[in-house]
C-alpha cells in the first residue's frame, strides 16, 4: 500500500469521480484506475462500484477512506511545516482568554521586533489546544488551565484572576454601593458558565470548589462556549458569570456590567505556555517563546519595560 494509490483513491471518493480526480492530481484516468484496483487486490475488499452515471463507496471503502485522510493529513502537515521553516512561520494554538485578549498586543510588539516572523493561529478551548499539541498540530500553544500531560511543558507566562460580573441594573448597582457584600448573595443569582473544555470553567470550578460551593447549589441558566457571548448575556440581563478579569476589562470600562471582585487567594489563575518536551523547537520558535515568558511583569497587568 503506497501513499500515491492512498491519494487516488481519497480523492476519488471525494470527488465521486475518476476524471476529476485525475485531474486534481494531474495524472491520467488509467492511473487513477490502476491504483484502485492495486488497492482492493492488496486488501481483498471491494471499495468502489463504478456504474456508467455514478460511483458508490462500499462500507470497506469509507473504512479506509477514514484511514487515507488521516494519513495523507499526516503527510501534507509534515511537508507544509518543513517548507515554512525556510519562512519561519509559527504554528501557534491558544485558547479563548489568550487568543482574545493577549495575543493582538502580543504578536503587535514581537512582530514589530522580528519582522520576518510570521505565525499561524488556531484558537480552540483548551483541551482542544493540549490535544493538537499532542498529535503535533502546533508548534506551541497558549492556554488558560494547567497541563498535567508529561509529554508536555507547561510555564505560566501571565497572572490573571477571575471575577463577577453582574448586569448594570438597580438591583447590582445597589449591592456595589455596599461596603461589604456576601458572596453568597450574589452566587445564588442565575449563573452563566463556559463550556467544560474551557480553562475560564476549570478556574471558575476551582474558585466554587476553594469557596466550598458546588455547582448543582448554582442556578445555571446557560453554558456558552463563547466569551464574548457570556458578557453580552450577562450585559441584557441573563444572570451573572465568573469569568477572566482581563475578558470582563473592555465591557467594565464601557460600564455594560458592574464587576464584583472575589477573594484574592482563591480568584488568582495562572495562563500557560506549552509546548512539547520531546521535540527540538526550531531556534526562532524558541526565541518566541522567550520573549512570551518574559513579555508580562508579575502581576500580569502590561507589557514589562522593554518588552
């Protein structure tokens, strides 16, 4: 079983044709036609019935075509990433809080000091970026919530914490007058939280877990998966929400919600740098992740002198 009957045969089967797939591999029809079959005689299966109008994929077909793509995937990414080091492209993978708030005023000053460096991002929550840091998606990924993977490095590079936000109504706006408020006042309004995969959701648990709160005494009214959409709810009346200080910053300053701090020892998060312990980072991805464990002073607010 060679790659190149592989590649024939997945674009067949994404094609639903013989002639478009030669065409987009630019080879003839017969060759096409000669890997398939050298395919189903090496395998013993059927996996294609052709008819004069139409193609059909039999069950062993898209058993195999689930195996062809993931392995012709394997191969296009391994080429692509060595052809961009000559570029010196980083494939970056962060999750909501750094993708949102870190990355713009982030990659703005490196990019500025190193302009022949150019980054490739995916955000995701972060589970999703540990996992495609795992299966060799990413060069290196930023996220909010401790890896405890051993293949992975796992360096704080930002301190955050996590706060309340409330709606602006007479309701809040009263109990923000009042010198002290007690927190379980304001957890037994409706509650808004990320999804599970989130590091904003771990942190949140965290936070209800360190206060001796557990989630079934909350009156959940939502799980987004989305940040933006959490304040916006929040925002129109919803409910309230835990969620990053730095997130809540640009909708508190707009006075579109009331922010109530919480208890500084239990609220404190740390956001993460990962990245594989097994592989040799090139040198210029190395130097990125320098400056990012260095970029932010203690207490996470601004970018540190003469970053």
């Amino acid at each position: 079983m060679e790659l190149k009957q592989l590649r024939s045969f997945a674009t067949v089967v994404e094609s639903r044709s013989f002639t478009k797939a030669a065409e987009k591999l630019y080879t003839s029809q017969p060759t096409i036609s000669t890997h398939i079959r050298q395919l189903e005689e090496q395998l013993h299966s059927r996996l294609i019935v052709r008819t004069t109008k139409s193609i059909e994929v039999t069950p062993r077909g898209w058993e195999l075509y689930e195996c062809a793509a993931t392995i012709l995937k394997l191969q296009d990414d391994l080429l692509q990433r060595w052809s961009g080091e000559s570029r010196q492209i980083i494939r970056l993978g962060a999750s909501t809080i750094p993708s949102a708030y870190l990355l713009p005023e982030l990659l703005t000053a490196y990019g500025k000091a190193h302009p022949g460096v150019y980054f490739s991002i995916h955000q995701s929550d972060s589970r999703g970026i540990v996992d495609g840091l795992l299966n060799c998606s990413f060069d290196v990924g930023l996220i909010g919530m401790k890896c405890t993977d051993e293949a992975l490095s796992c360096i704080p590079f930002y301190q955050d914490r996590m706060v309340l936000i409330a709606p602006v109504n007479e309701h809040f706006l009263r109990l923000k007058e009042r010198r002290e408020i007690a927190l379980e006042e304001l957890l037994r309004e409706p509650m808004i939280l990320r999804e599970e995969g989130s590091g904003s959701k771990k942190s949140a648990d965290r936070f209800l877990e360190r206060m001796g709160v557990k989630e079934g005494q909350l009156q959940i009214t939502a799980r987004i998966n989305d940040q933006e959409a959490v304040k916006n709810l929040v925002a129109q009346g919803l409910g309230v929400s835990i969620i990053s200080e730095r997130a809540a910053r640009n909708f508190c300053e707009e006075k579109r919600v009331l922010l109530f701090e919480l208890p500084e020892d239990a609220a404190r998060r740390s956001l993460y740098l990962i990245s594989h312990k097994s592989y040799s980072l090139q040198p210029y991805i190395q130097k990125f992740t320098e400056y990012v464990k260095h970029f932010y002073d203690a207490d996470g607010e601004r970018p540190a002198a003469g970053a």
